[in-house]
C-alpha cells in the first residue's frame, strides 16, 4: 500500500503579525472613531445635533474634492489648483440671474470649467512632462488672475437658491450636501474598486511602465483622472459656497493642502497606486473633526494652521515607514 501524503498546512500567521495587518486596513476608521469619542468627552457639544449637523455640511464639499484628489495622487500627481477651480466656479456662477431657472447652465458652466482646466492639467503632465506641481500651481495661478480680471477684485451677485439649500439646507437635521456626497461617493467607488478603469489606475500608479507594456494607455487614464479632479472641485465649489451664504474670489482656500492631507491620511500613497476612497474620506472626516474640536475648546483659530502642520508630519512620517 502507498502512504498517504500529508497535505501541507500553512502555518497560522502570529498574532503580532495579524494585529498589523488588521490596523494597516482598519486602523484609520479606528482612529476616527476614537477621535470623535475623546472630542465628546472633552467638548460635550461637540456630539450635539447641531454640531454634528455642522460637521457633516463642512464635511462634504471636502469629501468631494478629496475623491478627485485621490484619483489624481494614485496616479502618482497632485491636483494644486482644486482651491481656484472652486473660487471660479462659484464665481462665475454669480454671472447668471441668481434664480433656480438658472441652476443647470451654473451646474454646466461651473462643470465645463474643472473639465477644462482638469484637462490642461492632464494634458501638461503627460504631453509636455510638467511636474504635476508645477503644472497644477500654474493652472491655480491663472485661474486666479482670470478671477480678478472677470470681477475686477469684487465678486456680486448670488448662487441660485437650490444651491445654497444643497450647501447649508437640511432635511432631518442631515445636510443636503450630504446627499450629494453619497451619490457621489457611490458612483466613484464603483468607478475605482468595481470597474476595469479602476484597475487601470492602480496599474498606472504602480508603475506606469508596466502599464504601458499591457496596453493601457497610461496617458489617457492620468488625463481622465485630472478631468474627474477638476470636475468634482467645481461641483464642490457650487455646494460650498451655499454653504458659507456668500461669493468671493478665495472659496476654498486652504483645499488644495487639506484635501492631499486626507488622502494621505486615508492611506492613499503619495508614490501612486496604493490606497481606497473610503480610507480618503475618513481622512477627510478626521480634519474636519479635529479643526473644528479646535474651536469648540476655545483655542485661536492660529492653532488650526499649527495643527494642520503637525497633521502633515505625522501623515508623512507615517507614510514613509509603511513604505519602507
């Protein structure tokens, strides 16, 4: 008779080893939990309806420019001009009559010009090998100009009432925008973890060479996730300005920096194709909760500046040890 041969088992993992591994995924989500148990404990108010409600509405123009954001550093670039393609979009939004009537041609106008400048971004880092942060600088700084050019230093006029509803109205204390948000986030999610571009992207990001040697066009999956940037920034733009009542030249300040910030936060790799959407929003999440616990403590809003700061290191150290 023949002995039977043993199958091989694999040894079980070690704890140590499964703890790592369950932190590096979850960890995040973890953290944000934490986050907002310890702010509850120090700031009672800071769990109220009203606050929370607060939290969700800041939230969302955030979240949404932090999804274009992702896609953008999964293929290994960086969007700087988010922030000015918002202030643009809702300014130029304040051209039209300020009437519901006029909603969709502002929704168009304010789309056509993140495609637009998503495009040039795109087509500048890939056509012409601009450094994304020299290309996306450029793009933000003429923007800028066309701003103050198009206004003469003064923005007026108003958004269209559904838009300042969709930034600041709700409906059972949850933010319209959030809404918007989740419609989304849904169809990005499918869009980057569902679908065959999705899979293009990581490869890309990964190495643009080996995509390339599959027959993807790297090129063309880069400029698409520049366009998807721009357009979401515009899209924020629209909603945040709703948001905050009024219209000026500098709607979103501050975007560029917070929204790579989430994403590295989330676990989205600064060297591309690494990382998910809803680590990223959890990023976004956590910014949000820590900048505004800052001001139900009562300290200056300066320690907002200082805090995002020391959130950058932290991100960065952290980054660079998964990395290694």
């Amino acid at each position: 008779m023949t002995a039977a041969i043993p199958s091989k088992v694999s040894a079980p993992r070690p704890r140590s080893e499964t703890l790592a591994r369950f932190l590096a995924r979850h960890g995040i989500y973890l953290f944000l939990v934490a986050l907002f148990v310890v702010c509850g404990a120090l700031a009672p108010s800071f769990l109220s309806p009203e606050n929370l409600g607060n939290l969700m509405a800041q939230w969302a123009p955030l979240a949404i420019v932090v999804i274009g954001q992702t896609f953008v550093i999964l293929v290994r670039g960086l969007d700087l001009s988010v922030a000015s393609i918002m202030a643009t979009a809702a300014v130029a939004a304040t051209s039209f009559s300020g009437r519901d009537a006029d909603a969709l041609p502002v929704l168009l106008v304010g789309l056509a010009i993140g495609l637009a400048t998503g495009l040039l971004n795109g087509l500048l880092v890939t056509k012409r090998q601009v450094s994304p942060f020299l290309a996306t600088l450029a793009t933000m700084i003429v923007l800028q100009g066309v701003r103050f050019a198009w206004t003469h230093g003064a923005p007026s006029g108003s958004v269209p009432p559904i838009f300042r509803t969709l930034g600041a109205g709700t409906i059972g204390g949850i933010p319209y925008g959030l809404f918007v948000l989740a419609v989304v986030a849904a169809i990005f999610l499918v869009l980057l973890h569902r679908t065959a571009f999705g899979r293009k992207v990581y490869i890309t990001g990964g190495s643009p060479v080996t995509a390339r040697l599959v027959g993807i066009d790297a090129d063309r999956v880069t400029i698409i996730c520049y366009v998807i940037s721009g357009m979401l920034a515009a899209l924020a733009g629209l909603i945040l300005s709703g948001f905050v009542g009024v219209v000026d030249n500098w709607v979103g300040k501050g975007f560029e920096l917070n929204s790579i910030v989430a994403a590295v936060i989330g676990g989205v790799a600064l060297s591309g194709g690494r990382g998910t959407l809803p680590g990223a929003l959890a990023g976004a999440a956590i910014l949000v909760a820590v900048f505004n616990a800052v001001l139900l403590f009562g300290l200056p809003v300066q320690f907002q500046i200082i805090i995002q700061g020391l959130v950058i290191i932290v991100a960065t150290a952290f980054y660079a040890r998964q990395s290694a």
